[in-house]
C-alpha cells in the first residue's frame, strides 16, 4: 500500500461506529458529539438526502425540517419519512 492508501485505511479505522439512531440537535439524547467531527450521509430509499435532522435505520425512517415551520421553542418542526435508511460516512 502506498501511504495514501494507508491514510484513508487509519482514517477509516478512526471514526467511531455509526449507531442506530442519531440526531443533529445538541439537545436530544441521541446526538453524539463525536460523529459530527466528519461527514455523515444519508440515503433514504436509495436517494442521498441533505436535509435529516434525526434518523434511526432499525425503524426505517428519518426526520426532515417541514418548510419553514417553527415550534414555539424556535426549533423547525419535523416531519418523518419512512423508507429504508443507510447512514455513512463520505
């Protein structure tokens, strides 16, 4: 192996495991500081999705911003597709 090669081998080695269920608000119990350090993907029913919020692939669904809603807290509210869900890294 060259040591490109090797980099991308320690590099893939680094991360931490994808869990089930993540979440991108600091807030909820589901949100892991440490996977945000690095670009996570998204594919539901085969698309690349760039708008998740929450996903948990056991379920199969993700959660996605509904238009420009706010609740009362300020947050966008969400809305939930299902489908099959892959998360990745990129």
């Amino acid at each position: 192996m060259n040591d490109t090669t090797q980099d991308a081998v320690n590099n893939e080695q680094e991360r931490p495991a994808l869990p089930d269920r993540l979440s991108v608000n600091p807030r909820s119990p589901h949100y892991v500081k440490e996977i945000f350090q690095y670009d996570v993907g998204i594919t539901l029913n085969g698309k690349d999705r760039f708008d998740v919020e929450e996903y948990c692939i056991s379920e199969g669904w993700v959660k996605v911003a509904a238009a420009k809603a706010l609740d009362r807290r300020g947050q966008p509210l969400l809305m939930t597709l299902k489908g099959k869900v892959a998360a990745f890294y990129r």
